[in-house]
C-alpha cells in the first residue's frame, strides 16, 4: 500500500520514528513534515538521530495564529493528497498538524489511522483537545495507547473502530536508551546522576503569560539542586521579550536531540514539566514527575501516584511539595509493549 504519514512537532518524529521503519519494510511510505516545528534542534536533529527518512515533503508551515497555520496547512496537505493518492494516511498525537492531516483525508475519503487516539484532558481551552477530539471523530482506525483512552473512545461511541495498541513511544523510547552514553550528559552539564531536577515547559497557559511564568521560575528557584531547562523556543521567547529572570540554581541549554534528552530523564533525581511525552517517559522510567498543570489526559500516571499535579497558576510555595514528592512503590505497565508490531498487524490487513 502507498501510506502518507504526517508530522511536523518534536513529539511527532520521535513517535514517527519506530513506525516508520517498519512500514517501509512492508509498503511505500511517504513523509510530510508540514514544517510546524523547524529549528534544526526541534526537527533535523530528530531525523538525524532516530534515522527517520528525509521528508518527501516539507511544507514549511511555522507561523500564524491557529486558524492561519491551520488553514494553510490544509491546503498544502491537500494538494500533497491529491498527487500522490495514498491509500491510507498516519496522523500523531494533537497539533495543528495533525488536526490538518485527519480533516483533508477525511474530506477526500482516504481512510486514516489516528495513532495516540482517545485522549482526553477534559479542558477544551488546549488546542490540543479540539484537535485530538477532531482527529478521533474523523479518522476510521483509532490506535489507543492504553485502557483509559479506549474508555474514553467508548464513551464518545467510536469503540468499533478502536484499537488498544499500547502507546508508540515505549518503542522510541527504548530504541534511544539503548543508544545512550549515561555519563557523557551528567559530564557536559557537571551534574551528579540522580542529584538534579529535569524541567521542560512549553504549555502557552503556563508560558504565553510573563507574570506567571517569572513566578513558576521564582518559584523552582527555591528547589535545593540544580534544575536542567532545555528551553521550548516559545517560551525562550517571552523570556528574552520580558527580560525574565533566571533563578542562579538553573543549567539552561537549548532544546536537546532525543538522545541527550533521554539521557538527562534517566539520571535525574525527579523531572518536572507540562509536556504530554515527558510524563510518560517519567513513568516508563520509574521517575517522580510533578506535572505543572491543572488536569492530565495522562491521569493513569497521576492514579498509580507517580505523577503529581500542581497548578502553577493558583498554588504557591510548591517548592516544598516537590521535594517532598515521593512516588508510591506501586508500578504497572500502563502503556504496553512491542507496540510497533501490534500497529503494523493491523495495518497490514487493512485493504
Ligand atoms: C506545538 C503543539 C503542541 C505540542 C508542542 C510540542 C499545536 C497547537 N501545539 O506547540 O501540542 O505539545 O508543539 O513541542 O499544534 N518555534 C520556533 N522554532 C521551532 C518551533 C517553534 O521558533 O522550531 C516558535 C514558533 O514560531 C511559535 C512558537 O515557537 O512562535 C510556538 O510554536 P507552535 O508550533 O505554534 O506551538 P508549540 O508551542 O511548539
Ligand atoms: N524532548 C527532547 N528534547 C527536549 C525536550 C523534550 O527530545 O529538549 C522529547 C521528550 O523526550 C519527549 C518529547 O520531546 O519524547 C516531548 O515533546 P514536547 O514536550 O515538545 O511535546 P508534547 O509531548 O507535550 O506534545
């Protein structure tokens, strides 16, 4: 089969990425990389590392309010669509990129596979719950990464088209810890493994509003240890457009390639974040998280007490709590196993 996978944030390749290898052994695989994320930090990098194939596309879409990067992905997408004509297209997880991808096969007919389907973080004020609630509705093979998600898609009434498949990123995530070098990062940054706090942070409610964000910063200041920020360019953004200052106990870096990253989460001592990915790989890797936001779609973390909530916008002085957070000792596999080979069944008896 002739399959158009579509991709164009960080999180996206990395899922991409063990995917893609295997559908390229059984059919004629095409990219787009819509160009939503393009720094060579945020996109090349990922390609390079994870060896995923040089995109047959590059749309080079970046900028714009939503509805602007949206639109014009749409009909990029389109024209894309309508040359090739695949018989099946991919879609990853909640972007503008995936929401332009799920409508333009749907309007033209082409079956789509949804992978990281049926999440829900009940708070339609994220972008990514219209577009994962849109891309759930109109693609015809929904990949659940776990129990809750499959839930999720019963209740909105797409259980005949859902698939527990376990979530892709168990695969990625195991392919670059076995490419890591543990102590070469801990060296670079002159940290001592499990002795630093990992922090990401990217989410515009938390980073889009200066105030808040000079106080989450503040507020992390106070942390007993050093805290390693790889910096999302949108909030190195507002930081430089603000002057924000940064507190003398962080290691600020770039965003980093898969691999360094990776190895930065299995060495500290807790992370902390507002990422969807990283809460998951936090728990892949038995690692207190503290999640820096009201509500998770990824609640089973939160229920097996590995993930703690806090809502840095109405909570204050929660230095204290994450240093006091201990996880419980109770650990499940949530998110499955060999997950790329349940997804590429199925796809192979799609015809
Ligand atoms: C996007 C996704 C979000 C995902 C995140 C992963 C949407 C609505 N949001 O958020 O779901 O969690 O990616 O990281 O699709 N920028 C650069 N260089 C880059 C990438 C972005 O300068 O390589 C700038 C953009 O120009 C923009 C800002 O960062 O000003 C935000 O980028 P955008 O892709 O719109 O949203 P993200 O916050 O990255
Ligand atoms: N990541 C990375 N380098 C970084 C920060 C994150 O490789 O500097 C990886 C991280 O391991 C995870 C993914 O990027 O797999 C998460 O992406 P992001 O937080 O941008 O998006 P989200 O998952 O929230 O959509």
């Amino acid at each position: 089969m002739k399959i158009l996978s579509i991709v164009g944030a960080r999180p996206q390749f990395i899922k991409l990425a063990s995917l893609s290898k295997k559908l390229k052994q059984f059919h004629d695989e095409i990219i787009i990389h819509t160009g939503q994320h393009f720094d060579k930090e945020m996109s090349d990098l990922f390609f390079k590392e994870l060896e995923i194939s040089k995109p047959d596309y590059n749309l080079e879409i970046n900028s714009g309010n939503h509805g602007e990067q949206t639109g014009r992905m749409l009909i990029e997408v389109e024209t894309v669509v309508l040359k090739e004509k695949p018989d099946i297209v991919i879609v990853f997880g909640d972007t503008n990129s995936t929401l332009a991808g799920a409508l333009v096969a749907s309007k033209l007919h082409i079956p789509a596979i949804h992978i990281e389907a049926g999440l829900r973080s009940f708070n339609r004020n994220m972008p990514e719950e219209i577009n994962r609630i849109i891309a759930d509705h109109t693609s015809d093979y929904l990949f659940a990464p776990t129990q809750i998600a499959i839930k999720n898609l019963c209740a909105e009434d797409l259980s005949s088209k859902s698939y527990l498949t376990g979530d892709i990123m168990v695969d990625s995530h195991r392919s670059a810890m076995l490419k890591v070098q543990d102590d070469e990062s801990l060296f670079k940054y002159s940290i001592n493994k499990n002795n630093y706090y990992l922090l990401t942070l990217h989410r515009p409610y938390n980073v889009d509003n200066p105030a808040l964000l000079n106080r989450i910063l503040f507020e992390l200041g106070k942390l007993n240890g050093k805290i390693v920020f790889p910096v999302h360019p949108r909030t190195n953004n507002i930081i430089n457009q603000n002057n924000i200052i940064i507190p003398s106990n962080f290691i600020i870096t770039k965003p980093l390639g898969y691999l360094d990253f990776v190895s930065l989460q299995s060495n500290s001592y807790k992370i902390i974040t507002d990422s969807g990915g990283i809460q998951k790989e936090a728990y892949i890797l038995k690692k207190p998280c503290i999640t820096l936001r009201s509500e998770t779609e990824w609640v089973e973390t939160v229920n097996a007490g590995w993930n703690l909530l806090i809502n840095p916008s109405i909570e204050s002085y929660y230095a204290e709590k994450i240093e006091s957070f201990s996880p419980s000792l109770k650990y499940e596999n949530i998110f499955g196993e060999n997950v790329t080979t349940k997804m590429i069944e199925i796809i192979n008896n799609i015809s």
